[in-house]
C-alpha cells in the first residue's frame, strides 16, 4: 500500500508513537513515517500504547534477523501476535496467550519442524512448478471474465485480486469451487478480526472466536471423507498425517490445516490489491513492467513484496535476559518484530523508500527470515508473477472508481475495497 501520508511522526514525544493501532491503519496505512523515525533514533524502542501490553518494537532488519535466527532465545509460543485488551482482556488473553489455533506460526523447534515437514514436499520449488500451468489457466480464465464484460466497475480486492490465490488452493486442498466463499469469508473474519465489518458480534471469546469452530466443523468433514477416500490432493495427506507412527492430535491437525487454507492465499491477496495501489501510485513502474512483462515480473514480484509487506508484524518472547542493539530485554517482555519497517531500512536498501519493478538485489523479509520463513513462500511468488505477468499483458485501461478502504488490522495489512472500473481484452 502507499507510504502513510507525513503525519506529526516527527513533532510528538518518542515514547507516544503509535506503531500498532487497529484503527490508524485503517485511516493512514501503514506507519513508515514513525517507523523511519524509530530506525534512526531507537530501533528497539519500548511501547506502552493505551489498550495494548507493553512491547519492544524492533524496527531494522539486522536486529529482526538476530532475534528470528534465536528460536531458543525469543520463542513463537506464546503471544505471537499483538493484540489490543478488549472487554476485559477477554480477547487480547485469547489470541496471545491462550491461542485458539496451535499452528506453525506459534510453535518453536523441534515440534515447529516436525509439523512444517507434514506438508513442506507440496511447497517446494520443484512441487510448486507443476503448479504452473494450471495457474496460468485460472488467472487467465478471470481475465477472460472480466474481457466479456466489456468496461466494468467493480471491487479489486474481492473480485479480482482475492480470486486466483484462493482458487489455487482450493484446489490444491481438494476444496469444491462452489465452498470457495466459505473459504473466503473465513479468512476474512480472521484477519479482519479487528475490523469491525468483518468481526463477529458479541464480547466473549466464543462469540468473536466463533468463526474458528465453524471452519473446524468444515476440516473435519473433510478430513473423514479423505480418510474413507483418500485422493491426490493435499487435504488426503494432511488428513492421513502422522507424527512418530501415530495420527496427528486433532486440534494440531485442524489448526496446521486451517493456517494452509487461509494463509495460503490472503497474504497474496494483500499483495496484489497492495500492488495495484503501488502501480496507481508509480504509474511509470506499470509501464515499465508492460514494456517487459516477462523479463521484469519476477523482480516486480519481490519489489511489490517488498513495498507492501503483507504480514507486518510477529512477536516473539524473550526467554531469558538478553541484550539487543544495546536495549536490556528481560525475561517474558515481548519482542514485535515489524517487517514492514525493515523494508525500508536505509542500511539495506539504496533509495528504499522508491518503488522500483527492476531493484536487484532484494533481500526483503517479506516471507520471514529463519525457522519461520513462509511454508509458501515458493507458491505466493508463482501466484503474484503470474497475475502481474498477465495484468501487464491484457489489461488495457484501469482507474479507480471510488475511494479505497483499509483493514483495520496491523497484523496482515492491505485494503479491504478497491473500487475499479477496468477493461481487459481478450485472450
């Protein structure tokens, strides 16, 4: 998404920038502006924003690496992401540290391992590719969509950019077309669970966090019929899984294939409504890549990546004293490690805060950096270089149609509603 416009980031005391409010992102996007001012002045900077438990925001890729690359310093168990205390604390206490999910996102060495490794052959580089083909087709067939339809207005993020990752694994899972909507509005309740067009109505726990044992009734109707009727698709393997011999416990079971089934697509999501944002913004970046579609896509891939950093933010918990750049962590703080800040960082990037669709090298941490780096990374990357690659090839004319909408999220962060009118020729 588009640089936050200059707020008073740079007027206000350090110790009352916000960083982590729901509600500011939805309003400005995200916070470069305060984040930029953290890289220069304190990189690992105490919070104590109202609603939230106090966290060291941690701001510059070097020291985002350090802590990444020390799972037995700074754990995923835990509060693994950061939430605000509402009603009481029920939800905050919920997500942080009584998760509803036990998933790999949250789970630390050598278990994270042994259950990354019951689906890792399906995301491969080699895996991935046979892949290729039939994304071509599915990204291809909603371009022909929109071609018959002659000029349209319509919502970018719902009816396009959502479309092709979620079609693609939906169908790598063995989901029917006619369930993708459920598949969707699932995910969207729970990346937009702090958004309230999306949250569920009600204060407890088991009304906002109802969502979860709806898409659990859904996994195990269909990890029954995959154990009766196994198929090539990688809901049979996760259904007939097993760790040291024996079945995988259930709610382990459900909660790693819940993670594949809306992570493996909302985050490409967010880059590819994110990325049209980019290019509306740097016109010249888009003519560019229509210049050379095919050479320039997969380093117009990693730079979109990089420019919108779909997943903003983990935490991680300090397991013992521990010094960082020079700040004294103790044992229990919480460590937030901002990915969208260390894509940005002056000591890595020259002219980082440009968007370029040719920048090479990139080493971005868009997808995470050590025992944590995205399970579907490989895929995400083929996802986004096929749309852009076909964008740049058929559409002909796009603008927007209304103004956009962001989540209210600083967890997994993009627009929610794009309202285009786009014309796409024929195939």
């Amino acid at each position: 998404m588009p640089d936050a416009p200059l707020s008073n980031a740079y007027r206000i005391p350090l110790n009352q920038l916000d960083v982590i409010t729901a509600r500011l992102y939805a309003e400005n996007g995200y916070p470069h502006d305060a984040w930029r001012r953290l890289r220069a002045e304190d990189p690992v900077h105490w919070c104590e924003p109202p609603q939230y438990r106090p966290f060291w925001a941690v701001t510059k890729a070097a020291h985002i690496t350090e802590v990444s690359k020390n799972p037995g310093l700074f754990r995923s168990a835990g509060r693994f992401i950061l939430f605000p205390e509402m009603e009481g604390g029920a939800l905050s206490q919920t997500l942080e540290e009584n998760p509803p999910l036990r998933m790999l996102v949250n789970m630390d060495p050598p278990e994270h391992r042994d259950y990354r490794k019951l689906v890792s052959a399906w995301f491969t580089p080699r895996a991935v590719q046979r892949l290729e083909a039939r994304l071509e087709e599915i990204t291809a067939e909603l371009f022909d969509e929109l071609a018959a339809r002659g000029e349209v207005e319509c919502d970018f993020v719902s009816e396009i950019a959502a479309r092709q990752p979620l079609r693609m694994i939906t169908e790598l899972l063995g989901i029917p077309r006619e369930q993708e909507d459920f598949v969707l509005r699932i995910t969207n309740e729970n990346f937009g669970i702090e958004d309230e067009e999306f949250q569920r109505e009600g204060d407890t726990r088991e009304d906002r966090l109802s969502f979860i044992t709806e898409a659990f009734t859904f996994l195990n109707e269909i990890t029954e019929d995959r154990r009766r009727n196994p198929r090539d698709d990688l809901s049979s393997v996760l259904a007939n899984a097993k760790l040291d011999g024996q079945p995988v416990p259930q709610f382990e079971l459900f909660s790693l294939y819940f993670l594949v089934m809306v992570a493996g697509h909302d985050t490409t999501r967010n880059g590819i409504s994110s990325g049209l944002l980019a290019f509306l913004d740097h016109p010249d970046q888009l003519e560019k890549l229509r210049g050379d579609p095919s050479g320039l896509v997969a380093t117009a891939t990693d730079e979109i990546v990089r420019w919108t950093t779909p997943v903003n933010h983990f935490s991680r918990t300090a397991t013992a004293d521990v010094e960082l750049d020079g700040k004294q962590i103790r044992k229990g703080d919480s460590v937030a490690l901002f990915y969208a800040s260390a894509n940005r960082d002056e000591d890595v990037y020259d002219d980082p805060h440009a968007f370029r669709v040719d920048r090479n090298p990139n080493p971005h941490l868009g997808f995470g950096i050590g025992e944590h780096f995205c399970l579907g990374a490989h895929l995400a990357r083929m996802d986004l270089r096929v749309f852009w690659r076909q964008f740049a090839q058929r559409v002909e004319s796009l603008e927007l149609a209304g103004p956009v909408e962001l989540l209210a999220a600083s967890f997994v962060g993009g627009p929610k509603h794009i309202p285009v009118r786009i014309r796409v020729r024929p195939r």
